[in-house]
C-alpha cells in the first residue's frame, strides 16, 4: 500500500506531492481527521460512543484502567 496525501479542492481530490501512477489507477481515500477537525456534534457522538464500550466493558468484568495492565490480564505477569 502506498500513501499519498491529498487535499479536497473543488470537489475533486488532489494530490500534494508527485505521484507515480498510471493515468486511471483506481485508489481508496482514507480520510484521517483528529478532534480538533470534529463538528461539536461528532465530539458527541464519539464521546457517547466511547461511554458505551467502557459501560459493556464494565458489565462484563473487564477492568477500567484503558488497557494499561494488558500482560497482566492476558498472561498474569506484573508490568511493574
């Protein structure tokens, strides 16, 4: 896979560097956008969301420290 990074201009995307490719090479865009870039309205879909996984994951026993300890849960070592 190669990655090329592109801005969306006038409806069409545009790469900003050379690219070496045939004319007509069909890609897939991949749109990597961060928090400062969400609408307030994403921010809280997305906040929503993440409630919703650490909720289930307290349901079913699964410790809340974000994944910190995983060694220890998958193979009881201390990562200390």
């Amino acid at each position: 896979m190669t990655k090329i990074g592109v801005i969306f201009d006038k409806g069409v995307f545009r790469p900003t560097e050379p690219v070496a490719l045939p004319e007509g090479t069909k890609a897939v865009v991949e749109v990597d956008r961060d928090a400062a870039e969400m609408s307030a309205e994403e921010l809280k879909t997305l906040t929503e969301w993440i409630d919703r996984v650490q909720a289930s994951a307290r349901l079913k026993g699964i410790p809340d420290d974000g994944g910190t300890s995983h060694d220890k849960y998958l193979y009881g070592e201390d990562p200390s």
